[in-house]
C-alpha cells in the first residue's frame, strides 16, 4: 500500500517535472500532415535550416483518412491541413486549438477577401489559415478529345463530360473523376442550373439520376491515381484539382510523351475549396506548429510552393515573386467574372451527408 | 512434481492467450461495443454505451445499426457479391495450386521450388500488387506486346479479371504450401498397391490421392478464402467502381460517412456471418479425419 502511494507519487512528480520542462522548452521537433505532393521541395528543408527543428512530414490522399485519424484521436501530429468543409466539422468535434495570432506576425500578408471566404467555415479565422485554393474542374487531354468529339467539343463546359453522349464517346479513352461526392454531387447540381449548395434530397436525387447515365463510362473513382493515368496518356479526361492537372500536363511535358492537358474551370462555374493550416488539440508541440505556420505565411516561402504545386495562394506578399505564367493562368487565378461563378461547399448534417454518399454508392456501383 | 508439470503447461499456455486476448478479444469487444452506439460529432465520433448518474446505471443499446444492415439492400448484396469473388478466387487458386503442388511434392528439386513458390512473399504486398497494375495498364507491359502484333489495347484494369488475377496471384502461395505439405507425406506405397490392383492413373488420383489430400486442400481454401472476402486493397487498387465488396463498403462507411457504430455492425455482422459457419465447417470435417 505504501509501496503503491510513493510509487503513484513519484510518476506524478515526474509527470509535473516534464509538464514544467515542455512549457518551458519544447523539444526541437515538429510532426506535419500534409496531402501528397503538396509542398515546394525544399520547404522543409528551408524551415529545418531556419528554426533548427526536426520535421516529421507524412502525406495522405483524402479528408476522410485525415478526418478518422484526428476523429480516434492522439495521432501526435502538429499541423494538419484540412479542406474549409471539413475544417468547419472538425472545429464543432473539438479537434482543434485556436491559434494564438501574437505568435502569427505573418497573418498580415493573407488576403483578406479569401480570409473572409474561409470565415465561412472557421468564424473569426480562429482555427485556421489559408493553405493553398483552387478548383474542381476537368482536366483533358487536348488531342483525344478532339480527335473523339472534333474541333468544336464543349471544353468550355460541365456539357464535355455530363452530357452522356460525350461521356460515352470518351469511355474508350478513359474517364475519371475524383472520389468526392461532396465535390461531384454540387458539380452535378450546379450543370442541372439547381443551387450547388442544396441539402435537399430531391436535388440529391437529381444529381444521382444524371451521374448514374454516365457513372458506366467512367473508368474509376479515385483521388490522387489520375496524375499519374492523365500525364501517361492512360487516360483522356479527369475530374479534379486543379493543381494536380498541372502536375500531370508538367510531367507529361518532362517525360516529352506527346501528351498534351489542359485545365478547364467550366463557365457553368466550380468549386472553390480551400485547404487550411491547422493545429490538432493535442498537438504535442504546438509552439513549433506556429512557428511553422508563420514561416508557410512568408511571402517568399508560399511563391515558392505555389512555384511547385501550382496551385493558387492566400498570400499577397508572395504574389510578385509567383512565375508569371501561372498568376496569369485563368485556370489558377480565375478572372474576376469566374471567380464570381465559384461556389464553396457547405457542411453537411448527418443526415444529408447518409443521402449523398449512399447515392455515391449507388453511382459507383449501379445499384 | 506433477504440480509443477500442471503448471507449467498453465504457464505455457499462459502466453498465447494473454496475446490472444489482449489484441483480439479486447479489440473484438471495443467494435461490438461501438457497433451498438449512435455516431456523433466529437471525439471519438460516436456516442457512449454506458451512463452513470447518481448511482444509477443506464446502458443504451441501438440495434438500429444491424437493423439498418437489413433495410438498405447494398449490404447484403456487398456481403453475397464478396462471397462469390472470394469462392470464385478460391476455386481458381484450388485449380492451379494442385497440380503445381503434386509436381513439387514429387520433383528431385523440390527445396528450388518451394523457394520459388515462397520467394514472392519477401515482397511488399502491396508492391506485387501495383506490378499487377504495370502489366495491365492501357499502356503496360501485356497491351504494348499487343501493339506490336497489331492488336488494340485490352482494358484490363478495373474490371473484374483485374481483381481475380489479383487475389489468385496473391494468395496462390497459401494454397499451394498446405497442399504441398500434405501431397509430400503422401505414403509412395499405396499408390503403388493401387497400380498393382490395376487402377489407373487417373483412378489411381481420384481414389488415392485426392481423398488423402483432402486436408491440405481444406487448409489451402480456408486459407484463401477468409481473407478475400474482407479484402480492401486488391478491389480498391484493381478493381472497377462497379463492384460492390463488403471491404469497400466497410470504408465508406467509417471514412465517408463517418459513422463508425455503422461500419462496425458491418464487421461484426461478416464475423457472424463467414466466420462462424467456417469454424464449425472446420471442426465438423476435422473430427471427420
């Protein structure tokens, strides 16, 4: 009994020991997770040389693999990068820690209309800053759409794909479409000209019926395989982000394959996501998640990701040092009278989001 | 003496069932457990079984998880498509295993070969599997052979031959060694006494060996069959979006629809239902050997 009460008294007297010395110092070292090909190659680096911590860097490939590790808790991991929907979810689940903006001095280089924007999900910018934005549009190759739907094919339009004659003239060459149905279903709403940001279930329903005529001629549902499928030549139209289109057409052109793609936002309009910097609640080390966070909001540090990644930024200040070719790129940065066209995602109850992926798996499967 | 015998064996079998218990049993009851919960926004995203106000206990059951498994037909159509790709797989696997595993069991190279046979596994699984994807892609290795001859790219990938190459080329090694293993202790003599009785070869397989192989041949199928069914990775690497598998169908719901009293209904009601009726297939035939 003795034994025991000095032993529980010695472990919490060591526990308060290393408690003191955290908050003191934390160690050097910093877990970060991040998507998949979503970095400049030498941040980390850069951010190691500059603060003397040891990063940790995994990647994953959806919200949802994200979203269940955070959801069992414990993951260890510092600072995560959500999408605005599923970021404005995980607030109300407690996941995160607000941000302390004193130790933020970068937060002044965001801009504020598309800080604003990520209001939406994050009242007050509390939790959150914006990563890096884009869209859901198509991506295609230039060649085997025209040589299937001729010169004058519909590029400019949801038409090329959600229009079952096209999609069944492209089946052969290769359909894909990412495995999101909170970003495909919207999409589907929005080319039937119902609201995109509708819960109802009979617009559901609608969205279902039209993905259901060409859900035959898609070749497969997948997030991140597309790259790779779309700059090989394996196949001809996908679905996606816009930044890894970009990916794919530059790897196409560095592999000098005679693949050409190109990134279309429709003029129906898009889907503008945004994925955010955030820090889990029981982040073990949170002091070096916000000095990691501010060092991401340098206007240098994001010009050279946006560089790599070609995916639009949230920074003012790196604007001037971003490649001219991509800030003048309107599939990157839309023109004003596209931006007003793009819609964002709302959240979804329970309810709604059962309705929307058992109608996914309804699509995918044709039951 | 015998004291010390009785606990000995207690010690020894002390170990494997601690482990057992400890991270199978216990996990086992953490899914029963949440599959009788409700889903919730928070951490951990479903609700708690057990409430203690005042001294007194109240415990929630929701059944409505398994009784929502009934009401939507896409489980039970997962469930029965799941079990034929998996019977199917199996019988594949069953049709060239054995007569690669006779050829071993009675070949002078037998060490070489089941090297071979075996040679696969010190690959990453998942390795083996996105070859499969190189070899069958629109642009890999069989459809540019193709191309040569003049033949038109054949869509391989993301269909229903994709997954079965799949899991025949991946789990062809665990039915090959049990019936290996049980072809190799095969008695020479009594096929032997059958060739002197005057039956022949075929005959001679029908009655001799294949009744004497039956072990290895259940071992093999048990084998691969229970862990196709709840594949996850072969379908989601390989396969189509048209096929309904429970494996999928048990992703979506925990990741997707996040709603992890649903997913582990859904584990919980494939444990009831393909384990279960398989352990006592098992027992029932081995009291029969």
């Amino acid at each position: 009994m003795t034994c025991k009460t000095a032993l529980s008294l010695l472990a919490a007297a060591a526990a308060g020991l290393a408690a003191g010395a955290a908050q003191a110092q934390e160690e050097p070292v910093l877990n970060v997770y991040n998507w998949s090909d979503y970095i400049a190659e030498d941040t980390i680096e850069k951010f190691e040389a500059e603060t003397g911590i040891k990063v940790t860097y995994d990647v994953y490939d959806s919200n949802e693999v994200l979203e269940t590790k955070l959801m069992a808790g414990s993951t260890g991991y510092d600072v995560v990068v959500p999408t605005g929907d599923f970021l404005a979810r995980q607030i109300q689940a407690g996941i995160y820690q607000p941000l302390d903006k004193s130790k933020l001095p970068n937060l002044e280089n965001m801009d504020a209309d598309l800080m604003a924007r990520l209001a939406n999900w994050d009242p007050e910018n509390a939790h959150a800053v914006v990563y890096m934005w884009g869209t859901t549009g198509i991506g295609y190759n230039t060649a085997k759409i025209e040589e299937r739907l001729g010169a004058d094919a519909p590029t400019n339009s949801w038409a090329l794909v959600f229009d079952e004659a096209n999609a069944a003239k492209l089946a052969d060459c290769g359909i894909t479409m990412l495995d999101a149905p909170t970003e495909i279903i919207p999409a589907a709403m929005n080319y039937l000209g119902l609201d995109p940001q509708s819960t109802e279930t009979a617009d559901i329903e609608k969205a279902e019926a039209l993905l259901k005529t060409i859900a035959p001629h898609v070749r497969y549902f997948h997030s991140s395989q597309y790259i790779n499928d779309l700059a090989n030549g394996d196949v001809c139209l996908s679905v996606g982000w816009s930044g890894d289109v970009f990916i794919a057409r530059d790897r196409a052109a560095e592999a000098e394959n005679g693949v050409e793609i190109a990134y279309v936002i429709p003029d129906e309009g898009a889907l503008l996501w945004m994925d955010t910097l955030a820090i889990p609640a029981d982040a073990p080390h949170p002091e070096n998640a916000h000095k990691f966070i501010n060092f991401i909001m340098d206007g240098q540090i994001t010009a050279d990701i946006t560089n790599y990644v070609w995916y639009a930024n949230a920074n003012t200040a790196s604007l001037p040092m971003v490649d001219e070719e991509i800030t003048s790129d309107p599939g990157i940065f839309p023109t004003e009278a596209a931006k007003k066209k793009l819609y964002t995602a709302v959240v979804y109850d329970a309810r709604v989001s059962r309705t929307v992926n058992r109608a996914w798996t309804s699509i995918k499967t044709g039951q | 003496m015998t004291w010390i015998v009785r606990r000995g064996r207690a010690l020894v079998v002390a170990v494997p069932t601690l482990w057992l218990a400890l991270f199978f049993l216990i996990p086992f009851l953490v899914v029963l457990r949440v599959s009788f919960s409700e889903p919730a926004i928070a951490r951990p995203p479903y609700t708690s079984l057990f409430d203690w106000d005042q001294g007194l206990l109240t415990i929630t059951l929701n059944l409505g998880n398994y009784a929502y498994l009934l009401e939507d037909d896409l489980y039970v159509s997962a469930y029965l498509n799941s079990i034929w790709m998996a019977s199917a797989s199996t019988v594949i696997c069953l049709l060239i295993a054995y007569p690669m595993a006779l050829w071993i069991a009675r070949s002078p190279m037998k060490n070489l070969l089941l090297m071979l046979v075996i040679l696969p596994f010190w690959t990453s699984f998942l390795l083996r599997m996105y070859a499969l994807i190189g070899l069958m892609s629109p642009t890999g290795f069989i459809n540019s052979a193709l191309g040569l001859v003049g033949l038109g790219p054949i869509t391989m990938l993301q269909t229903d031959f994709a997954v079965y190459m799949g899991m025949v080329t991946g789990y062809l090694p665990l039915m090959i060694l049990p019936l290996y293993s049980t072809l190799e202790k095969l008695d020479g003599a009594l096929l032997e006494a059958s060739h002197d009785l005057g039956a022949r070869p075929w005959r001679a397989f029908l009655d001799v060996t294949l009744p004497l192989s039956m072990p290895g041949v259940i071992a093999g199928s048990l084998l691969v069959f229970i862990p196709s069914v709840g594949e996850y990775v072969i379908p989601a690497l390989l396969g189509g979006p048209d096929q309904l598998m429970i494996g999928k169908t048990l992703w979506t719901e925990f990741f997707n629809n996040r709603d992890w009293p649903l997913a582990s209904a859904v584990a919980i009601a494939m444990l009831a239902f393909l384990v279960v009726p398989i352990m006592f297939a098992r027992n029932a035939l081995g009291v029969k050997e």
